[in-house]
C-alpha cells in the first residue's frame, strides 16, 4: 500500500489531536465539550482514515486505547530511579517527630514548606515519556523492577498518549508517576457484573484496580474504567522544577489528573488541619484514601535530607485510624426485604464511626449469625468503611456478663407470620409468602425508587400507608392514582398530592433499563437491568427471551437469566405487565443515545406553554426518538413544541420560519419513518 499523502497525514494527526484534547476534557478535567455522539463521529473518522492507511496507526494514535493483542506474560522493568516507599505515623505526635527530624537536618532558621496530598488507596505506576511519546508503562514492583504493562496503560483516557510539543523539547524525557485508581461506583458495578456472571468478586477497590490493570488482554483493562492520578516525577533536579508545588503544576498543563485536595502549607498545625478536613471529606470521596502523604515541598531540602533504606526523609504517610468502634448491642431483629430475605440486624447503642453515627449493622444471614455467636447486650467492635451498611466484625466476649441473651433465627416470618425457609444453596432465609406486607412494602419502595420508576415523594413511610390503606395493592395501581385518593392519607396536602401525581405521570415514559430495575427481578440491578435493554433493545424480546439467549449476554449467567424466565413465566407478573401497560407505562424500546436513524435524529426541539404532561415527559420522549431539546429558540430550532399561553418563545419561532408543532402533531413527529 502506498504511503498516505500528506494531506492524509495531516488531516490524520489534527483528528488525534482533536480526540486526545476531549479525552482529557471528559476523563482528566471532568468538563467534556461535545456529545458522545459527537465524539464517537470522530473517532470513526479516524478509524475510517486508519483503515485506509494502516501505516498511519501508530502506538499513540487514540485508536490504540482499546487494548492491544494480548501477551502471554509480563516482562520486567527496571526502574530508572527506584520507586520509594513511605514511612508512616499515625498521630500528631508522631508527625511532629518527623517534622523535628527534618528541621534539625536542614538550618536552624530555614523555613519548611509541606504537600498534604490524599494517599490513594491503588496501585503505583510509573509512566515514561521520550520525546513527548508515551514509551513505558510500568507496575512500582518491589520499588526497584516492576512489570512492563504499556499497551494496558495505553487503555486509560486519563493518561495522555503524547505530550505537548514544547513540553516535550523542554523535557525530553519525564518519568511520571502515581496512582491507578477504581472509583468506589465503578467498583460496585463490576462486581454487580461479576456477580452476575458467576465470578469471584473483587474485595475492594484497590484489588480491583490491581487485577483490572495487570492483565496479559488489554481489552479487558479497557473495559474497566481505571482512572490515573499523577503525583510526582521521579527526578528530583529538573530544569525550571524547584518544588514538588511546581511540579503539580506541570503535571496538570500536561494533562494529567492531579488530586484537587493537594495543598501547600507551612506550619505543622496547618498540616493537621488539611489532614483533618481532607479525613472528613473521606466519606463523600468516591475513591479510597487511607491517609494523607505529606512531602517537603523544596528539592533542595529533599535533596539535602536524602533517604533511609527504601524510603525517603523527606515524606511521611499519615494514616487514617481504622473505622472501628466500640459498642453494645440493644437488640438483635429480624427484617424482611422485598425478595422475602430475613436478615438479622443488630440494634446498637449510637456509637460514631468514621464520621457518621452507627445505631444499626447488619449481621447478613443464619451461618454469620452463628459465627460471631453474637448475644443480646454483649459489646461489639463494628466497622463501617464508605457507604457500606456497618458490620459487626467482633464479639467481645470477655465483657460479656451473665444477663447476655442470645436469639434464635425465627421460623415464623416477622412481618406476615408465615413459616420461613431455607433454601438449599442459600445463605438466606426466605419468607415466600408473595403477598407479605414487608416483601410488598419493599417491592413498592423498590419500584418507585430513583433508579427504578424514580417517583419524587414516595419514600418508604408513603408506601406502607398506600399498602396498609389498600389505596394501592399493585405497583401498577399508582398508575391510576387521582390527586383524590391520595387526599385523605395522612400528611398529604393538596400540592404534595399533585406533585405525586405529576410524578408518577412523568414516570410512563421511563426508560427501559430502569421499568427492568423496577420490576425487581431477583439478581437483576442497575447493571444488569442495563445490560438486558441494551442487548435486547425491547421490552417484548426481554420478555419473550430464552434461557440460552439470555447467557449469551455478556455480564448475565445462569442464574440472572433463569430468574428473568421465571419472572416472566408468573401468572402474578405477567398480570403486573399488563396492568401498568393499561396504565399507561410506555416501556420504551431502547436505542442507545449514540444510534442515528430515528425519526427525530439530528433535530432540535425546544418546548414552550402549557402542555397535558409535564414538560418532562414530552422530553423523554422527544429525546427517545433522537431529538435534541433545548431551552431557546435559534436559527438551528428545528422544531418548536407548543401548549396554550405559549409566549416569546412562539414570538420568535415564528419569526424565525421555524416549525411549530402542538401535542398532536408531535405524536406523528415522534412515530415518524426515520430519515
Ligand atoms: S509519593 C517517596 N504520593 O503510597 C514518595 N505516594 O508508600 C513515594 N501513594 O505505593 C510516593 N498516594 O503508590 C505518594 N499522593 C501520593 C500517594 C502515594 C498513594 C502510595 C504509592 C506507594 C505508597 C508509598
């Protein structure tokens, strides 16, 4: 094949250019500029000219960050300059000891200026960049040889491919370094997945993160959403580079993410102050840090402080103390959950743990229960780690005093009476009583939920009292629901009544991922519930699915897909369907936002007046057949959807020659042949 011309060429770079530049808006700046659709427009622009001239693929070409051909092993990699570790405190005292040590080696009168940096909990890489190319990505290792990982390093958006061009000239070779992170969400979804799929769950991030990243297919690192945080350079004497400060600094012109929590201080005190304001904010961060990093700022003073063994005088790790806590058990009850789980939750005195007072925890099933042989009044160490329901870790018997009393799993269920059983290959025990309050109140809550039907105002208190007054017996019943026969529930004012129904209207239209969450097939979460709407695009083929078809979806096994089958084969279910169809539940077919070839692609609406729905609902279902709604009218308006008392909106349509539409219209709009 003949060498690209230059135009090829040129056009070729400009369009790696332009998508590297989005990349590091939407995965290191949080802040993306254009659609998915958009992007992916460019990508296949970029792929199409590859095709053509596969010379033009080269190993920093944006084309690459879907994983390259797998290997059969890792080959090691020797740090240029060896990857230190840290020495640790965990009090003030203990910081102040180090802070002394680091004074007394440098002059007496000689200021110190401190990074507090959050320790992420992942994994250290090493990044090395030649002439501004991305050439080597590497694990720490034990600190001296790690392991080549380049081609899975080369999936993660948030590390640029290549370097600017000044930057490069200017450093014509950087070893960047930091942290490989899963976010805590990312986490749970891929565990939802493997779960799904029967297979070993990860334990925590970091575990995940690690075996995400060190795999021999680099397509499946692409898979799992790894995010890079850089903190440091391995030299300590570049040009222009002073500080660890400035070094942040370029790090981030350079494209790369850096902890915005990362402050410069210069007293001790200041240092346990951004140590505590960076502990409280732990529980909102969707990563995990177990401490802070505190680092002399000048390289100057780390160069005279030097290092002991493997870790330098220079730095100091200050850990979290664990979130752990002491407390008495009040009670122990049993709670039964929409699937009929019963499960033991133990009734704390009110104890604080990592920042959040703790009165429940979870004692998960019978065969926990009987491990920790946990006793009313006995005193417990529990645990609590992120967003994750508290546990009991440990019983202290020692304190345990004669009055300790312990319980028995109850055969009957607490909520309707009904036996309960253990199912064999279960740890829970169920009660299988379908019409249990409990089990309805929960499949209720579950449905109207915010990932499910997402119904504003109907919390967990609002269910119950719709189901104990039988003003609702079915979900599909709060689709036939009227402002009056909410009235007469217990605080239940005009306007709270109307925002209900106005919810619950705006609700036919959900999506299709979310009615499949809602329905609350036992296994199918958000994820999987995702999964099946992309993959099938229907309700009707959900519903009309076979087991094979069903395994054959990538993140669904077995298990999932026989209880889709037997969801749907029940008489109950199928009566469910139906009824929320007669409601007025659209179930709508699923097209992934990135699809063309609706009958409203590529058109943009704006909506104005006073419509029979709310706006949102027209918009859901504008933006289902592919159209774009935005909030003021333009030259670009393709369509203009209007009610009554419509105002300047209409004025300017009009004047503009664009289309103006009413409710009616829209439907033969929004059913139209595609273009
Ligand atoms: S600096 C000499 N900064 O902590 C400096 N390390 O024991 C050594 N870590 O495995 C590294 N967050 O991966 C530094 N902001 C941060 C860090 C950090 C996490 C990890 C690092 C290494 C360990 C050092």
């Amino acid at each position: 094949m003949a060498a690209a011309p230059k135009k090829i060429r040129d056009r070729h770079r400009r369009l790696a250019e332009e998508i590297e530049a989005h990349n590091r808006r939407y995965y290191v700046d949080d802040a993306p500029t254009i659609s998915d659709v958009e992007f992916d427009a460019l990508f296949d622009r970029l792929l199409a000219i590859e095709r053509e001239h596969p010379e033009l693929v080269t190993p920093t070409s944006p084309s690459q960050r879907v994983g390259a051909t797998p290997s059969d092993s890792f080959s090691s990699y020797t740090h240029r300059l060896p990857m230190l570790s840290l020495q640790k405190v965990t009090a003030r005292d203990e910081f102040d000891a180090f802070d002394q040590r680091v004074r007394a080696a440098l002059e007496a009168d000689e200021s110190v200026a401190y990074v507090v940096e959050p320790k992420l909990d992942g994994l250290a890489i090493e990044l090395v960049y030649e002439q501004g190319k991305l050439t080597v990505g590497a694990t720490r290792g034990d600190g001296v040889t790690g392991e080549t990982i380049t081609p899975n390093v080369r999936t993660l958006r948030s590390i640029p491919l290549s370097l600017d061009q000044g930057l490069a000239e200017q450093y014509p070779r950087l070893d960047v370094r930091g942290e490989v992170i899963m976010r805590q969400s990312d986490f749970a979804a891929l565990n939802e997945t493997q779960r799904a799929s029967e297979l070993p769950e990860f334990a925590n991030p970091r575990n995940a993160a690690a075996g995400s990243l060190r795999q021999l297919d680099p397509s499946i690192t692409a898979g799992r959403r790894l995010v890079f945080y850089a903190y440091g350079l391995a030299d300590q004497d570049l040009p222009g580079l002073e500080t660890q400060t400035a070094v942040f600094d370029l790090l981030r012109t350079a494209g790369f993410r850096t902890n915005e929590l990362t402050t410069t201080v210069a007293k001790p005190d200041e240092v346990e102050a951004t140590f505590e304001q960076i502990r409280e904010l732990r529980p909102t961060l969707d990563y995990e840090i177990d401490g802070v990093v505190i680092k002399v700022d000048s390289f100057e003073q780390q160069r005279l402080l030097g290092q002991i063994t493997r870790a330098p005088r220079w730095a100091v790790a200050w850990k979290f103390a664990a979130e752990l806590a002491q407390t008495v058990v009040n009670d122990i009850e049993f709670s039964v959950g929409r699937t009929g789980a019963v499960t033991p939750v133990a009734k704390l005195a009110p104890v604080r743990v990592g920042g959040v007072t703790v009165t429940n925890a979870s004692l998960h099933n019978e065969d926990e229960l009987e491990r920790l042989d946990i006793r009313i009044g006995d005193t417990v160490v529990v645990r609590r780690a992120g967003d994750v329901i508290p546990e009991v870790v440990e019983v202290l018997t020692q304190h345990r005093n004669k009055a300790a009393r312990s319980v028995r799993y109850p055969d009957r269920c607490p909520s309707c009476d009904q036996p309960i059983v253990r199912l064999p290959e279960e740890a829970a025990r169920r009660c299988l009583n379908p019409s249990c309050p409990a089990q309805r109140e929960g499949r209720l809550f579950h449905f109207a939920s915010k990932p499910g039907f997402n119904i504003d105002g109907l919390g967990e208190k609002l269910a119950r009292q719709l189901l104990d007054r039988n003003v609702v017996t079915s979900p599909a019943d709060l689709f036939f629901l009227t402002v009056d026969d909410l009235l007469p529930l217990d605080l239940m004012a005009e306007k709270r009544a109307q925002n209900l129904i106005a919810a619950i209207d705006a609700a036919r239209a959900t999506p299709l991922p979310s009615v499949i969450y809602a329905l609350g097939i036992i296994g199918v979460g958000e994820t999987a519930a995702r999964l099946l709407a992309e993959s099938l695009g229907t309700f009707n083929t959900l519903q009309n699915a076979d087991q094979a078809t069903l395994e054959t979806i990538d993140g669904v096994g077995p298990v999932i897909a026989g209880n889709v089958i037997a969801f749907f084969a029940n008489e109950g279910n199928q009566l469910l369907i139906k009824r929320l169809r007669a409601g007025g539940v659209l179930f709508p077919d699923h097209l992934s936002m990135r699809a063309t070839g609706l009958p409203l692609s590529g058109k943009t609406v704006v909506i104005t007046g006073t419509l029979s729905r709310p706006r949102s609902y027209f918009k859901e279902m504008l933006e289902q057949a592919g159209a774009k709604v935005t909030g003021s009218v333009s030259k670009s308006t393709d369509f203009l959807l209007v009610g009554s008392d419509a105002g300047s909106k209409l004025e300017k349509a009009t004047k503009l020659g664009v289309t103006v539409v009413n409710e009616d219209e829209v439907d033969d709009l929004i059913a139209g042949e595609p273009e």
